[in-house]
C-alpha cells in the first residue's frame, strides 16, 4: 500500500510498476480501469488501453510471464462477457508480436461467461450427438443382427474390418513378410507430421505455437524430439492452429494414437468449432471451460 499511494494518481487506462516486495512474482503492474457508465463513455476504449499497457510494460520490463485479472468486471460494474473479449482481444493481438506468456486469471466461473448464442449452439449440438453416442452404445446394432444374413454380406463385413497392414484373398490375410515391405507401411511420426503440415501451409514456429495457446520453450521441446508424445490437448490446440478440417484434424491426432469421439463432450466442442470453421482457440477455451471441460494449450504435456 505504501509503495501504491508513493505513485500517486493513475489515470483511467495508464499503470505504474513497483517491485512486488514479499510476492512470489518481480514486479507489480498497478493499472486502472473504466468504470461502466453504459458503453457510450469510451469504457471499450480504455479497456483495452489498459490492457496493452500492461502488456507492454512487462515487456519493458523483461517480464517472461504475467497474471492479469479481468479488469473493471468487479465493482466497476464492466459486463463481463465484454471485458474477456477485450482482453482476449488485446492479447492475441500482442503476442502476435512479442513472445509472452500471459495467464488469463479468474476466480469463479461467474467471472468468466460465455455469450448466451455460443452457450446455446455448443449445448445444442453436444446435446444431439452426445446422446446420439450414448444410445450406440446401450444399443448396439450387432444386437439384432440378423443371422439369416448371406454369407457374402458376411464376406463383406469382415472385408472392411482386416487391418490395413493385410491383403484380402478369399478371407486370408497376407501378411507382410519383408523388412522392406514395413518400413515403407511406417508412416510419419506426429513430429515429423506437424512440421511437414507448417510447412506446406507456409507458417512460421511462433504462428503456430501462439495460435495453439503454447509457449516457445514447449514448442522447442516438440521441434527437437521426432518421437514426442504429445497429450490430446496439445494435440487438439496444434491442429487448430493449423486450422485443419475435421478430416485432417482426425488424420492429424491420429499420428498420436488420439481420435475424437462423440462420448467426449471436449471433442464435440472442438468438432463444433472446427465444421464452424472457427478457429479462434480462446474462444474454444472459453466455451471448454464453461462446459467444465479441458483447456486447449495452456503448456500443458
């Protein structure tokens, strides 16, 4: 407190810098934030001029990471669902250019809403498949199979079943028998999948790991291991920083031993985002969170 009033004034959308003392941090970015006075004041506007300054001022200051809160939601009265968007917003915007990691902090799920349209069509389409799932599985259609069937609908049946790897001659596989004949069956590794798929789209490392909600120490750790086992979350973020369809997206986590599955609501809401072809992963992360789901990214393994 003493260090704080030493500041003196801050006007509305400026901040100050003071050495955080006894915190488990280096500095402390004291910033001041709109109050709401019904959105015709320039409160957006100063939002997120608070925001960037913050931002900027730990740069200045070599910060390597910060914790911002959701300003002005508190007793400003700032609408929420406003506020996140702002600094959603203001921080992708920046780490565009500047390599920081940001957390995003709030203290309970009513500080962190979601809008009530995306709310709606994300309950909507994990409602319909969801239960669509459940009901194959206490139903199964091998139930009632019919054992008058041909025995070339059989045939057939178990044509599509043989793994890939055999050759189908009147139902016996023919397995592979030289070392040549395997090595060519290996395909890429996830690795060498990713870098091959930033490549062919012409990105750079940080496009991708900023859009993939990941840290460059992260991203490096995956670069220099052909072998990396990454976790479904991981996986999920990078496709959707490659914005690849849900074929390619399947494809792609695939190369992990991962699949989407519809028994998953985190799988169904990343589906919905991406046949939306909406790749915004914050986003993602905020209607995740508001279903009590798994975050995207986040430097988790």
């Amino acid at each position: 407190l003493e260090l704080r009033r030493a500041i003196g004034n801050i006007e509305v959308g400026n901040v100050a810098v003071t050495p955080a003392l006894d915190l488990n941090a280096k500095f402390i970015i004291h910033a001041v934030g709109p109050c709401w006075e019904g959105g015709d004041k320039k409160e957006a506007e100063l939002l997120e001029k608070c925001y960037a300054n913050i931002l900027k001022t730990a740069t200045k200051n070599k910060c390597k990471s910060i914790a911002v809160p959701l300003i002005s939601t508190g007793n400003y009265g700032f609408p929420k669902t406003l506020a996140l968007k702002i600094a959603n917003a203001v921080i992708a915007s920046y780490l565009e250019k500047h390599d920081l990691l940001v957390y995003l902090v709030v203290f309970d799920k009513k500080s962190y809403e979601v809008s009530a349209e995306t709310f709606a069509f994300v309950k909507s389409y994990i409602d319909e498949n969801y239960v669509e799932e459940i009901w194959k599985k206490e139903y199964p259609k091998n139930r009632f199979y019919n054992r008058t069937a041909s025995s070339s609908m059989y045939d057939e049946v178990v044509e599509k079943s043989l793994p890939p790897i055999c050759v189908k001659e009147n139902l016996e596989c023919k397995w592979l028998t030289t070392l040549d004949d395997i090595v060519e069956k290996l395909e890429r590794s996830f690795t060498e999948e990713l870098f091959a798929r930033i490549d062919e789209k012409g990105l750079t490392d940080p496009e991708v790991y900023k859009k993939a909600n990941l840290d460059r120490k992260h991203f490096s750790k995956i670069r220099n291991n052909k072998n990396y086992k990454p976790s479904k979350n991981t996986a999920l973020a990078l496709a959707i920083a490659l914005e690849l369809n849900l074929d390619e997206t399947k494809d792609f986590i695939g190369k992990a031993g991962y699949a989407l599955t519809h028994s998953s609501k985190m799988d169904l809401i990343v589906e919905f985002f991406i046949k939306n072809g909406d790749y915004d992963i914050f986003k993602i992360n905020e209607v995740l969170f508001a279903f009590d789901q798994p975050l995207l990214g986040l430097n988790v393994a």
